[in-house]
C-alpha cells in the first residue's frame, strides 16, 4: 500500500480548523458566572495601615537601636567578638564579617493581619573555605527571618531557653546573591491563635562563614492590616487560578470568579468580600423563574481565631428575596454548600437590576449561580457518560470476554447496555494513561493537538473544546462525579460543569484508597497555604456523601432540565474489590493472596528488567481486576435501574468508556502509561440511545470520536478543533488509527494501517525517563493479535510505507497543534499530589 500523502492525512485527522464554536445561550436559562453585564460596587472603606515597626532610608540611626546581634543561630545572646560587624548611614544598616545577624521582638495581635517588608542588598560576597571534611552545605542569608512566638516580652523572657520554646511558625525568604542589586521583599500573612509576638531577624548569614563582602538593609516596616489584605492577595490567586485555560475574562469576571470548593465539590463561583455587592442588568426568563445557587464561606477565609459570621443577600430591584445568615465552620472540612431555589416569578419576563451580596466578617461563593424557566421541560436528551479508568475490552462479556478467569459473566449489565444501544467493536485509545486519555474523550482532539500528556499541563479552553462547555452553552445542566487524581479541576477537566466533585462515587467506601487517603490528612496542619489555596481534608463523611446515592439523589433533584452527567471509577484501576467480590479462591482454587504488586511495574530503580513471578501471583492479579470489574458492573447496574425509577431511561443517552487498557504481564509488567500495545489501547466503547436501534459498528474507531458522536447525537454540531468524527451521522470508513505518548517517561508513537498491521514508533529522546529498547517495530495484528512477533526485518518495503505514514500523521497533527494557543500549564494542589502518589502515579511514574 502506498503511504497517503501528508495532505491526505491532514483531512483524514484534521477535518476542519478554526476557533471556537459557540452555542447561543437560550433564553430560558442564565448562568451569572459568565454574564458579563454586571457592575461590582466596594462599599467598604479601606483603613490605614498601621506601622508597628520602622526602619526607614534616611530615618535615624535610633530606629536601629532596638535590634540586638548575635552570630549564632541557636543562641540570640552570643554575639562573638570579631564576627559580625554593623553599622548604620543614612537609615541603612549595614552587616559584614564572617556570618550573624540582627534581631527584635514586636508585639503583635493573634489571627491578625500584617505586611513585613525589607529592602535588601548584597555586595561583592565571597565565602570562605569549609574546613577539610566537611561537606557543603546550603547557605541561608542577605535576607529576613520571621518567627511567630506564643509570648511576648523582651528576649531574655522569650529566649532564654532558645528560639524554639515559644515557637507558632516560621516564615522564610529566599536567600540573596551578589549582583542583584537591592530587593524589595514583602510578606502578607495571618498570625496564628497563638501568637502574641513576631520575632524578626535580618541575617548576613547564618551557618556559612564568609570571607569578604557585606549587606544592606533598609526600609524595614511592620504593619497591621485589614483581614481583607490577605483575602485580595489569596482572591488574587484564586482568579489567576480560574482564568488559566479561560477565554480572556474582563472586568468583574477576572475579579471576583474563583474555583470554590466546598466538601469534595468545586463549582464555579462569584466570590465576594463583606460590603461588596455585584449588580447584574439581566432579563428574568418567563414562566415560572427561579435563581438557583449554592451558598458558602470561602474556605481560605477560615483562618484559627477569626470572626465567622456572614449574610448572605439576594436583591432584585432592590427588593430582598434571600437573607440567610450562614454559619461558617470552624474546619474547613466541614464546609459545605448551602443549595438555595429563589422564586422570581413576579419578575417573570422583565429586565431587572439583581444584586448579589455578602455582609457580616468572613467573605462569601454564590457557587454556579443560574437563572431559569423551572417551567419548561427538557426539549432535548439528557446525557450520561460512564468512564470506568483502565478497563479492558477482553474482560467485557460483549466483546469476547476472552481474559476473563471466572467462569461466569463478570458483566451482565454493560453487556445489556451493549444489546440495547451501539457497541462499537474495535476502538483505539489515543493515550496509555489517565490524563491524557480523558482529555482526548471529552475534547474530540489527539494528544498531540490539546497538548495534555505531562501533569505539569492543564486542557485549556483556549485551545481545546470541551463537551460540557458545549452543552453548558446550550442550557445543560452539568455535574461530574469522579475519582480525582488526572481526573481533577487542577487539569482543567472541571471546566463547563456546574459542579465538579472529586471523591470517586463508585468505589466501595472502605476502599484501601480512601483509607490511606484519610489517614495522611487526620491530624494534619490546615493552614493557608500561599498560593491561596486550602488543602481539602478528606474525611470518612465526604467519603459517604459523595456515593452512589448521590448521583441518585443528584439525578432526582434535576430530572426536570436537559442534563449532562459524568462519572468517573478507579475501581478496576485499583484492585481492591469489596470482601464479598473476593472470590476467586473459593470458585477458582487460587492460592496467591499477593496485593501488592509494585514490583512489577516500570520504575527508574527496575528499568526494563523484568522480574520473575509465580503463575499463582501473576493469576491473582487477573483476579482482583476481575472481581473489581464485577463489583462495578453491579454499580452500573443500579444506576441504570435509577434512570428507569425516575423515568429517564427513554430521555438519556448512556455512553461507556474508558481511557486505556492495562498491561498483565504481556510484556512482563502490571502497568499502564508506558507502552502502546494492543492491551493498553483495545479498548470498549458504548452507547445507548433513545429512539434508535440497537447495532454493531466493526470498523475501527477511536477515542476521539466520542465527543462529536455524543454531540451529534443530541443534535449539536462538532466543535471545529475537533479532530473526531460523528460514529452514528452516516455510512463509515476504514480508517488509519492513532496512539501516542509524549510525557517525562516515555517517548512513543502507534499507527494502525487500514488493512491491520501497526507501526510502533520510540524516537530517540534522551529526556525522559525509560527509553524504549527499541526503534522501530512492525506487527501483523490479523495474523499476531498478542504483538508477539516483529516482522519489522522480515518485511523492510512495508516497513519503509507504514514509517512514512507515520511520519506524515505525526508532523500533520503537531503542525495543526502549533497553531493553536498555548498548552495552560497546571498547579497541582498537594491533595491531588496525595491522590495521584495513592493511584500509584508517583515515585517511579505511572502504575
């Protein structure tokens, strides 16, 4: 077979360029959130800062007086003679010697604002020679030391017993170097309940002595602020966070929206400070309209020992319609959304003034506020997508099921799922791991194109369409339900929904995981962190809100609005079944009670290397994933018996997939994310659609077809960046399939010819972490479906065709995607951090 021409290609993979297709918003629905005719009123009166300390350029030499030297850390009294020099010109105070520093105690207030800010300057520093033996070590100094203490008083009552008696917490700035010429350095906090004094320090340096060279310090000052100081620094933050991957916000938008997350649920949300009040010229809907919000307190706000009480306000035309005074937690991990339904029907049809507001001490979320026609029924079908992470085809009962162990059917109800819609016969996933797999089902793009493979990237809606911003945009309402991990608002996945929640609804709830989760967050320090973000603390009681009769009680609650539901499992991905699934030792005699099997995935102390393990142990895994399999198929089940007791079974279309397949050591592993044989990329998709009859697509198709089939199927067109293409719009084609993976680890490309043989492609790529042990490989899949054999030597001319194919698929799709705008890059909250290393994607890579 001749290679196709690049052209060729390109509209074989690139249907149609472009940027953003936009769905008109209805009139009967309004999502504030991206209602831009809106006017923010600050009614508060800012106050002035006031000075508790002050050493300013060009002050008096006095001022200085009160900070004593000491030239070792560990004792503020010992000041040796001949190793710290001082002096002061003009307001600057200068140090020089060997090491040292200067220090004072101020008075402060506890769980009170303050600003500490320094001018610093370092010139012509040089150190001196460690003594034989000693190993370098890095050196700390140029720059302040703060310290909050429990006591005040002067040094000799404070610390007379060392710093660390009457320790609250540290704050640390950066060393500096030679060179830099001055620093301004600046810090915003909260001191703790505790605190009743700031020890403040200025150092030469603390530990490495220095042979020539001195610093100047100026302009230091302490000033007490408003709580609100802190709270703009951290909204600040919290909208740099929830713009990044957004169409440019203006006005409003880049202010006051936010991420709010509230128990396991992040929701877009209008934050707003105590006196501020956001004014929207709106028109009501007709009919029968309500507004629709959740309330709560912005957890970064829930500092120890600050005021709590807030007022919420709801106005229309200056006429009150909500005022609800909500008690904030304590615990952050309390925290919940409050859901508030406000009858508008007086204004049904008229243009108004609506104002949110807050009052009281403590800032406030109307999380995905919306105005709707409560009236009118859905006029299209609903949605919801299953995702079910590393699930293989050949465990499925409709699709051979030729790996199951059991003897019986592990998936009755996929498979009756399967016999009511479409099945899909032989998809190909695009990506051998979780992150960049789901981004490629929910955008309609290749890997290479929405640019998500590494965790320090995010999909970004500047670049990559998203299914629910698509129905979000046509008056959906949107909820996902997920397993967190890649899975997670820190990648971009919560845009478009409504509610995002990140506690994985079908797993069992004393699972291995949420234990392990649960117990690295009992007792641990919540404090604020700087980037403005709280860490979420997952309890036992989050674990059983967000379960399985939540997306019942979910799907009750909103049955009467087009919907799109997706929910996410790592059940399978985990390998812990509930005890009652736990079978395989009474009905197939195995003998292994292994569970763990880190051993045997790829990780840079193993490398390639395999390492042997016993039929019995190798069995068992198979066993585990099986019985995990079973476990969510009766999940399934049940949800699906939820959508015929709510009358939704006719209204809804069902899709199920999955992101990519797993390795049973085919290739002497238990992984993903690595490689791309038929294992990890074989995998199932399904859809079941009102209306329509059942049937069985055989050509292959593709992960990436998702998107534009599920909207094709609820009578929207496909976003033109979409490379995807609509499965149930007409007569289909044999098509060239497509699999990649660019990330730290690995470097590697798959293309499967229309006739059935696969190239698998590893460049050359001294980056990342495992380089393949091979080029090149060629594989007949009709005549070696298991990838056993490399033809690659035995057959050079099919070689040389397929490698220019795939040459001409790679560079057509990283052409396209360089002219799209920049991949967002991701900030990955220590929870998904947590989360991520409990999956098994930490340390060596990927499970």
């Amino acid at each position: 077979m001749r290679p196709l021409p690049l052209l060729a290609i390109a509209a074989v993979f690139l249907p149609a360029c472009g940027g953003d297709s936009s769905t008109a918003p209805p009139a009967w629905k309004v999502k504030l959130a991206d209602h831009a005719q809106a006017v923010l009123v600050d009614t508060t009166n800012a106050p002035v800062p006031t000075r508790v300390l002050a050493c300013d350029e060009g002050g008096p030499a006095e001022a200085w007086e009160v900070w004593r030297s000491a030239t070792d850390p560990g004792n503020a009294f010992h000041d040796e003679p001949g190793v710290l020099e001082r002096s002061v010109d003009e307001g600057v105070l200068t140090l020089s010697g060997k090491r040292g520093f200067v220090y004072t105690i101020a008075s402060v207030e506890p769980s009170t604002c303050y600003r500490f800010r320094v001018r610093a300057r370092a010139r012509d520093l040089e150190f001196a020679p460690l003594p034989p033996g000693t190993d370098d070590f890095p050196f700390y100094g140029t720059t302040p030391w703060l310290a909050e203490l429990s006591r005040d008083g002067t040094p000799e009552e404070v610390l007379a017993n060392g710093p660390d008696e009457f320790l609250v917490d540290r704050h640390i700035f950066l060393s500096g170097g030679s060179g830099e010429g001055w620093r301004e350095l600046e810090l915003t906090f909260v001191t703790g309940p505790d605190t009743r004094a700031l020890l403040a320090a200025l150092v030469l340096s603390f530990d490495r002595e220095l042979s020539a060279g001195a610093v100047d310090f100026t302009d230091v000052s302490l000033e007490k602020l408003p709580l609100s100081a802190q709270w703009s620094l951290d909204r600040a933050e919290a909208a740099a966070d929830f713009a990044r991957g957004e169409l440019p916000l203006a006005g409003w938008r880049a202010k006051n929206l936010v991420r709010g997350l509230l128990g396991a649920e992040v929701r877009p949300s209008v934050l707003l400070f105590p006196g501020e009040r956001l004014s929207y010229s709106v028109t009501i809907p007709a009919g029968r309209p309500v507004l629709e919000t959740g309330l709560g307190v912005w957890a970064p706000a829930l500092l120890p020992g600050t005021p709590r009480g807030q007022v919420f306000h709801v106005r229309v035309d200056g006429e009150p319609v909500l005022e609800f005074s909500h008690p904030a937690p304590d615990d952050p991990a309390d925290a919940r959304w409050r859901d508030e339904t406000i009858d508008l029907s007086d204004w049904a049809g008229e243009e108004v003034t609506l104002e949110l507001s807050v009052d009281g001490s403590i800032p406030g979320l109307f999380g995905a506020p919306v105005l709707r026609d409560a009236s009118r029924s859905p006029a299209r079908q609903n949605l919801l997508l299953i995702s079910i992470d590393t699930l293989r085809a050949d465990f499925v009962g409709s699709y051979g099921a030729s790996q199951n162990p059991f003897p019986d059917n592990l998936t009755p109800n996929l498979d009756r799922l399967a016999s009511q819609g479409i099945r899909c016969a032989h998809v190909e996933g695009q990506a051998p791991y979780t992150l960049p797999g789901h981004a490629t089902l929910l955008s309609g793009q290749f890997p290479s194109v929405h640019g998500v493979q590494r965790t320090t990237q995010a999909i970004s809606r500047r670049r990559s369409p998203l299914l629910a911003e698509t129905l979000s945009a046509a008056g959906y309402r949107t909820q996902a339900f997920t397993g967190g991990g890649f899975v997670n608002a820190d990648f971009g996945f919560d845009r478009g929904f409504d509610g995002f929640a990140n506690i994985d609804p079908l797993r069992q709830r004393d699972a291995q995981f949420f234990q392990a989760v649960i117990a690295q967050h009992d007792n641990a320090l919540r404090r604020l962190r700087r980037n403005g973000r709280r860490p979420q603390r997952i309890t036992q009681e989050l674990v059983d809100e967000y379960g399985p009769d939540r997306i019942a009680s979910w799907l009750a609650d909103h049955k009467g609005e087009p919907f799109f539901l997706f929910v996410h499992t790592y059940t399978v991905h985990d390998y812990d079944p509930p005890e009652a699934y736990r079978t395989c030792h009474e009905e197939l005699g195995c003998t292994s009670y292994r569970t763990d099997y880190d051993d045997y995935r790829l990780t840079r102390a193993n490398g390639w290397t395999r390492k042997p393990i016993s039929d019995a142990d190798r069995d068992h895994a198979k066993h585990l994933y099986a019985e995990s399999l079973r476990f969510v198929d009766d999940e399934i089940g049940d949800l699906m018996a939820t959508l015929d007791r709510l009358g939704l079974a006719d209204t809804t279309v069902v899709a199920v997939v999955t992101d990519h397949g797993e390795e049973l050591f085919e290739r002497g592993f238990r992984q993903h994310g690595k490689t791309l044989y038929e294992e990890l990329t074989r995998l199932p998709m399904m859809f079941r659609l009102p209306g329509r009859e059942p049937g069985v697509i055989e050509e292959p198709v593709m992960q990436v077809d998702l998107s534009p089939t599920l909207l094709g199927a609820l009578g929207f067109d496909a976003d033109p960046r979409m490379q995807g293409i609509d499965l149930l719009a007409g007569s289909l084609s044999v098509r060239p399939t497509w699999s990649e993976i660019h990330d730290d680890f690995v470097h590697k490309y798959a293309l499967r010819s229309e006739d059935g043989w696969k190239i698998l492609f590893a460049p050359e790529d001294e980056t990342v972490s495992f380089p393949a042990p091979y080029r090149w490989k060629l594989f007949d899949l009709d005549a070696d479906p298991a990838e056993s054999r490399d033809l690659s030597a035995e057959n050079p001319e099919r070689l040389a065709e397929m490698r220019e194919e795939l040459r001409g698929h790679r560079e057509a799709l990283e052409a396209y995607g360089q002219t799209l705008e920049a991949v967002d890059g991701s900030e990955v909250s220590e929870d998904t951090l947590r989360q991520l290393a409990e999956l098994g994607y930490g340390g060596g890579g990927k499970d």
